[in-house]
C-alpha cells in the first residue's frame, strides 16, 4: 500500500518535471537577456574586469557578496561557539 | 586519526605540496579579475592546504605554526575591510567602484574591449575586495577545520 502511494506521487511529480522541460527554451535562448546583455557588454568598460562573474559578484550585486560573506561569518562565530574549550567552573 | 598524523609518506608529500596549494590559491585570488575564480574559490583553496597539513600531521604538528586567535582576528580583519572598501564609494553608491578607470593608480587601469589576455591592474575596488573576502574565507574555514579537528577534544590544551 504504501508502496503503491509511492509510486503514484513519484508518477505525478514525474510527470510534472517532464511537462516543464516540454515547455523548457532551447538552450543559450534565453527569454529575458537584457539584464545579461548589459553585463557582457559593459563590463569591460565599466568595471575593467575581464571576468563577468567576478565583475557581477564584486560589483553589480556587491550586497549579495557582502550577506555570503556575513552568512561565512556567523557560521564560522557559530562553530567556535560550539566547540571551544570549556572551563570547568561553567558546565 | 590520533595525534602523530598519517604515515611518513603523506608527511612527506605534504611537505612538498602544501606550499604548491597556497601559491596555487594565492594565484587564484590574485588573478580573480582575469580568470575563473576568486576570493570565495581561492580562500577555499589555501584553507584546503590548512586541512591537509591538519590531516597528515595532526593536531599535535600544526601546534606552535598556527594560532588560531590569530585566524579569527584575520578573520574579522578580511570582513571589514570588506566593509570598509563598499563605504569608500558611499558619495555615489554603496559598493560603487571609485578606482575602476581613475588613470594607472592603484589598480585604476582601463581594459580593450573584447577579447583580450586582461590587465592586471585593473579593476578598481574589485581586486582589492577579492584580497578582502580571500583573506575573510582561507582564514574562516582554515579556524572551522581546525577547530572542528582539534579543539572538541578534551584532552588537547590550546
């Protein structure tokens, strides 16, 4: 029974995923390219950044460089929390 | 793993590669304008080294070379200046590139369009936040591994 049911699901979502790449564009086609026109075409005189993605990383959207950096940052504060010596006195 | 590392052999391979693997990172941090990589790529890259010397000497061979106060302290070093480098282009923007084409100081040098083999002082801020987060994240991870490896054991003081 259970297995029944889950085969079923995995039929729908199957036929869910194979559905969307029906309807999926050609590859390098992409529906919206004005954003990454801007990108390949500004980027050298701009930035003078040879490297697109570094230039989008660094600069274009330097906030979402400065939050992975922030994530890095609580999750290395995190584990030196949790694994930093105790003192007897605190446990 | 005990606390002498992994047999003669890796010690002895290590010796030899790890330096290759923190000029390899260093190579990919400085280059991050020019060629795939970057800061985040390249910081993960020397911080692998820190592993592999962790893995084949153990925790007892890394006593004494590293000090951990001082990567946390490198640390938050690498994210303000982070920071600070988005804040120096605050008259225009945040994260606003002020060097990016200034003339031949400081990374301000301009690029051909097109294809071409890159500049290396060019960019503007952008070399110099790779520098930035490269730092943040060799000496970040370097502490996570580290830690992680040395510091939950209880018999292990400093």
């Amino acid at each position: 029974m259970k297995k029944a049911i889950l085969f079923v699901a995995f039929l729908f979502v199957g036929a869910f995923l194979l559905l969307g790449v029906a309807d999926m564009r050609p590859f390098g086609e992409p529906q919206i390219s004005a954003m990454d026109d801007y990108y390949l075409v500004n980027a050298q005189p701009e930035i003078a950044v040879n490297n697109v993605v570094t230039a989008v990383v660094f600069d274009y959207r330097g906030f979402d460089t400065l939050g992975e950096a922030t994530v890095l940052f609580a999750a290395v504060v995190g584990i030196l929390g949790l694994f930093r010596k105790r003192r007897e006195d605190e446990r | 793993m005990n606390n002498n590392g992994m047999s003669v052999i890796v010690r002895t391979v290590t010796r030899f590669v790890y330096a290759l693997i923190i000029m390899f990172g260093f190579y990919v941090i400085m280059h991050g304008h020019l060629t795939p990589g970057g800061g985040f790529q390249g910081g993960a890259v020397v911080a692998s080294a820190f592993a592999l010397l962790l893995v084949a000497f153990g925790s007892a061979g890394l006593k004494g070379r590293i000090n951990l106060h001082w990567l946390q302290s490198l640390e938050e070093f690498g994210a303000l200046a982070f920071l600070a480098l988005a804040f120096l282009g605050i008259g225009t923007a945040f994260f606003y590139n002020l060097f990016a084409n200034s003339g031949g100081f400081l990374f301000g040098a301009s690029v051909p369009t097109g294809s071409n083999a890159g500049v290396l002082a060019a960019g503007g801020l952008v070399p110099l936040m790779n520098w930035a987060v490269g730092l943040k994240v060799m000496t970040g991870i370097a502490a996570v591994v580290i830690i992680m490896l040395v510091g939950s054991r209880k018999e292990e003081t400093e």
